[in-house]
C-alpha cells in the first residue's frame, strides 16, 4: 500500500464544481488502495479578499490576528471537500493546522514549520480514510494560529510528506509541470519530466514561480519526491528529485527571469577594507534583500558598487544609499528600475565548457547588452534592459535547443 500526499492550489478548488472535481479525483486514487493526505489552499482569491478586509480595519494589521483571519480560508476549503469526498461515498476526516500540530515559530504571516505530530494523521488513515489538512497554517508553542506565507500550502504539503514517510508528494497546479521556461513567452517551450531539486531550487530563487522555495528547499533536504502536475488535464507532470548520476543531465534544463528587479550604483568610493559592509549594512537594516553585487576598482584608489534589489524596495534602498554616499564622501549615487533578471540553470554546466560563451554571443547577436553578471555552480544570471526581457528569453531558449531533448 502506498501514501501519497495530494496538494491543490487555489485555482484547483476555486469552484464548488472543482471542488468537486478534485473529490472525484481523490476518491479514484483511494479506491485503488493507497492511503491518501490531501492539503489543500483557500478557494481563488479568498486570501486576498481577507486581507483587504483586514486593511478597512487597520492600515498595518497586527500580524497575530491577522493570521488568525487568513487561516480561515483553508478552513472553508477542507470542510467543503471533506463534504464532496462524503457525497460520493468516499471516508474523509478535516484537519486544520492545529489540530495536526503542525508546530511552528512565532513569526506570524511567514511563520516556520519546527515539527509535526503524524499520531491522528496516521489514525485517521489506518481506519480507511482520506485526511484533507489545511495548508499555508500552523500553531506556535502559545497555541497561537500562524500562517506561513503566500504560497505556503506547497511546504505544508511536503512537510506532511516527510513527516509521513510519504512514497510521493503530488502538487497539483494549473499548469501540467515544470517548463523549459514561460510557455507564454516562449511557445516552444517543454514540459520537463524530470528536475533536479538543485535546478528546481534555482528556477523557483530566481523567478519560477510554479513552486514556493520553500518547499523545493523542504522536499531537498528531507529527500520528498516531488511532483509537478495539472489539476485539469491528465498526465505525468514533472518529477523533482535528486539527480540520477547514472542518466547523463541535460546541458541547460531551463530559463528563469524576474521583472522585480532593480539596480543601485554609488561611485567613487574609497576604496578601504570595510567599505563593503558600510555601503550594505544600512541596507540590510532597512530590511531590504540585496541580490547581484558587482564591485570596480579605478585607477584613482576609488571603487563603483552596483547592486540589485526587489523593484518595491527600490526608493528605500536609494534613499539609505544617498546617506552612505555623504559620509563616505562618495562621488553619487545612480540607479535603475527598468532592468530584468534572465538567468539559465542546469547542472550539466559542472562539467561542460562553453556555456557562459554561448549565452553572451546569443545575446550580443540580438543587441542585447548585459549590464551584470552572477554566476553559481549550475547557473548564470544576467541583468539586461527590461524592454530586451522576452526577446533574452526566446533567443536563449533558441541557443540552447531546449524545445528538444538534448543530453551531453
């Protein structure tokens, strides 16, 4: 007998039709003997109407209550499916995140998960039925309600998994898995069948937005094997796991890219040890997340910083960098919010040559200029203008022949 742990996003079951349609799915999988955990989001648009509610009320919701509302979205879904799954002759039993014990810290709307407690899951299961959990929530050591922020019903799902032994985690999407890149950008795109966690957990850093980080981050460290599936259409969806060093990887596996980017440069700044940490410092107190660093040194002992942030943190970054300019006595400070990040990832590049090379040519072919560059072990991200965002995109999925299944 095998456990899978199903999860269903809000799109899944935005409908009391889909609602339905996602119980006759679970009661197919049930009827064929598996032991079956279903977590589920809040209905489409139902966390979003919460918090708007929340605003008319306080302009800055304390976070406490504020979790203590948005829970109540996959509260509703859970009982609502719960009563499908009854409907058509199927044993199920709810559970919120407390009644789980899914344990979290305190840190209300993007809380951590600690531990969970598997005794009622597993007894709930043993008697023949399918346990539906609430995703996206917990409790704290205080018995307080905690959510773990936008997206966070997939690492619920893969946190139940691993604490289940589970012999898959199945996150079931609008989309049928994990692409090449954005269909909608790039129509040849592919659907993946198989991704490494390494891979997934560079798309989803740097743009992908089919998988919460988290998660990924989750399903690597407690070796969940993860699948990306549709709700709506059938088919095998894309498998993330470990990498199999007995298949050859393919040389890039995908393009990612992020329109929420930024760029700071401050100039002339003296170049001493310690400056690095004076210009970023102030920043990172102003809580914002500072990405791509490139560092020049001049002739004259000076240095140019350029750095990027997320585009809404922009003006407050800006303003905390004019500070560190006047007491460095540094020459000014420039910025941009109309750059993009475009990046490709592969853990084929450990160990072939070229590729950085090929990336640079494909784009100076088209006139593309890049401004940055970061690289890791298996990918490389570049900075370029935002109007060149999706022609990077399709020239690179191009360059590297990703509408085929290419192998070293």
């Amino acid at each position: 007998m095998a456990l899978y742990v199903y999860k269903f996003g809000g799109t899944s079951v935005g409908t009391v039709e889909r609602i339905k349609a996602v119980a006759d799915k679970v009661k197919k999988a049930h009827e064929q003997g598996d032991q079956i955990v279903v977590v589920v989001s809040a209905m489409s648009g139902e966390t979003n109407r919460l918090i708007a509610l929340a605003k008319e009320m306080q302009n800055q919701p304390t976070g406490r209550e504020l979790d203590v509302l948005v829970s109540t979205g996959e509260q509703v879904t859970v009982a609502l499916l719960c009563m499908a799954l009854h409907d058509v002759d199927c044993p199920a039993w709810s559970f919120t995140g407390s009644q789980v014990k899914i344990l979290t810290d305190s840190a209300f709307t993007k809380a951590r998960i600690r531990n969970i407690d598997s005794d009622r899951m597993r007894e709930q299961l043993d008697q023949g039925r399918v346990v539906v959990v609430a995703g996206f929530q917990g409790v704290d050591e205080f018995d307080n309600i905690t959510t773990l922020g936008r997206g966070g019903s997939d690492t619920t799902a893969v946190a139940l998994a691993a604490a289940l032994k589970a012999d898959e985690c199945l996150i079931f999407t609008d989309v049928d898995g994990v692409y090449t890149t954005d269909p909608r950008i790039e129509p040849k795109a592919r659907r993946l069948n198989r991704i490494t966690f390494e891979e997934m957990l560079e798309m989803a850093s740097l743009g992908s937005k089919v998988l919460q980080i988290r998660s990924v981050e989750f399903a690597g460290k407690y070796n969940v094997a993860l699948r990306v599936l549709s709700s709506f259409t059938e088919g095998l969806g894309t498998l993330i796991t470990y990498e199999d060093t007995k298949v050859e990887s393919a040389l890039i596996s995908g393009i990612a890219f992020n329109r929420d980017e930024a760029k700071l440069t401050i100039t002339g700044v003296p170049d001493k040890p310690g400056v690095a940490s004076k210009i970023l410092g102030p920043i990172a107190e102003a809580n914002v997340e500072v990405d791509m660093i490139v560092q020049n040194i001049a002739e004259d002992e000076t240095t140019d910083f350029t750095f990027t942030v997320h585009r809404n943190d922009y003006l407050r970054a800006k303003a905390e960098l004019e500070k560190t300019c006047v007491e460095l006595g540094a020459r000014k400070v420039s910025g941009d919010d109309g750059i993009v990040k475009v990046s490709i990832v592969g853990v084929g590049m450990r160990s072939h040559a070229g590729i950085a090379s090929t990336m640079f040519k494909a784009l100076a072919k088209e006139g593309i200029n890049i401004r940055m560059i970061s690289t890791s072990e298996i990918k490389i991200s570049v900075v370029v203008d935002e109007k060149y965002l999706e022609l990077a995109v399709r020239v690179l999925h191009d360059a590297f022949k990703l509408d085929q299944e290419t192998k070293l």
